[in-house]
C-alpha cells in the first residue's frame, strides 16, 4: 500500500515537471487577455497600445465575431450554391469583415472593393457620397454583395446602390456585421444582417476613431471622454 502511494506521488510530480517542460511559455495572463467582457482590456496588447480607459466596455468578443461571421457565410453559401458572387467591400470598415467572411464561404466568389467618403457625415449629412476608389470589375450581370461593417443612416449604402443599378447587375444585396436601426435616415435593410447594436460609438475589427482602433480583434465602445475631449 505503502509503495503504490510513492509511486503515484512519483507519477503526480513527473506529470508536473513534463507540463511545464512541454509548454514553457503558458502563463496565465491577468484579466483574461482574449476581449473577454468585462475584462481588464489594457492588457490586450503587450505594451498598453491601447489604455482601458479609452473603452466603456467590450461590446463583441472575437469568440462572437468569429460565431456570426460563419453564421452569415452559412446563408450565402445556402443563398447562392451554383452561383458565383462578387463580394464588394466598402472600404475601410469593412476590409477586416470581408477578409473573415470570404474565408469562411464554401462559396467560390470575387472580390473587389470601393472606397467611398461622405460629405457632410452626421448630423447634417446631405446622404451625397464621393467616390474615391470605383470598382475595378464590370457588375452587368454579376450577383453582386456589398459588404459593409456597419450599417448606420444608411445613407451610404443607399447612395452606392443608386449608383451600381445603372450598370444593370443581376442582383444586389447587403451584407454588414453591425446595424443600427435606431438610426437610419433612409428606408434599407440588410440581406444580411450581423447584430444589431444599441447607439452607441463602437471601435475595432475595421472601425475606426480618427483612425485609430480598426486593429482591434474585438468590437468595443469608446469612452465619451475620448471623442469629447
Ligand atoms: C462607415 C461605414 C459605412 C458608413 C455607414 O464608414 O464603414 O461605410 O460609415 O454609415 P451610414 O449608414 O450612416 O452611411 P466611414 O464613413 O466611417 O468610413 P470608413 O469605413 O473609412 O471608416
């Protein structure tokens, strides 16, 4: 009896020697480093690139990014089987979104992108969009998607899909990963639709404040105090 309790005390401290042998770099970081909610998020990025306090809270973990992008990728592959879409990314928001979705489509498609600037974005937007980057494909005739981070006034979307009906595509829809319908201005809807989110300023995962945070793996809210100051 005795000998079998050596042996296991033998077994248990050997198990603990090869766990750290094999995985010497397995620490555990405080605060849940991984976007999880409620987490002490400046330890995110190793070097505090981005504080804690520019955020009020994580509004989408990666975990449910990832969840929803395949999700949506499950219903245009079921939408579009024995056709081949062309995936039109709205830059820059988009261009995160669109990389995850495409990769995680059965589907095979093409991709192109526009980049577009709004006059007057906000409160008193003329819904007028200037063209910065056009698309570099013909749509006549195509099965076209556009892409879109987040779908707000819908003032963007609306002008955009104006503009490609006059090069007679077969179809349009649309696709966005975050939609506020609290706040549109124009009568549209997402084919599409990720999640809806409450009015609030979000960053990451191709969204940006004066350019910062679209590197982001996780969606968050900014701090008042970060567009107020
Ligand atoms: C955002 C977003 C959409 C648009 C949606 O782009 O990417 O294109 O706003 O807003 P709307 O529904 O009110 O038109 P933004 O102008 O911030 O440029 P960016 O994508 O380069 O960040």
């Amino acid at each position: 009896m005795k000998n079998i309790r050596i042996i296991a005390l033998i077994l248990a401290v050997l198990m603990v020697i090869t766990t750290f042998a094999v995985f010497p770099s397995c620490t555990v970081k405080p605060g849940g480093g991984s976007g999880e909610k409620g987490a002490e998020i400046d330890n995110y990025q190793e070097g505090g690139a981005y504080m804690n306090a520019d955020f009020s809270r994580i509004l989408l973990t990666e975990a449910e990014i990832a969840g929803k992008v395949r999700e949506i990728a499950g219903r245009i592959d079921r939408d579009y089987e024995n056709r081949q879409p062309l995936m039109v990314g709205i830059l820059k928001g988009s261009f995160i979104f669109m990389a995850d979705l495409v990769r995680a489509m059965k589907t095979p498609c093409a991709v192109d992108f526009m980049a577009v600037s709004s006059y007057g974005k906000g409160s008193v937007s003329t819904g007028a969009v200037r063209i910065l980057k056009d698309l570099d494909t013909s749509i006549e005739g195509k099965d076209v998607i556009l892409v879109e981070d987040i779908l707000d006034s819908g003032l963007t979307l609306s002008y955009i899909i104006d503009l490609m009906a006059r090069s007679k595509p077969s179809s349009v829809r649309i696709c966005t990963l975050l939609d506020k319908p609290e706040r549109r201005k124009v009568p549209i809807s997402a084919d599409y639709p990720g999640f809806g989110i409450p009015d609030e300023f979000v960053v990451g995962y191709g969204l940006d404040y004066a350019e910062k945070y679209r590197n982001l793996p996780y969606i968050a809210v900014l701090s008042p105090h970060i567009y107020n100051s």
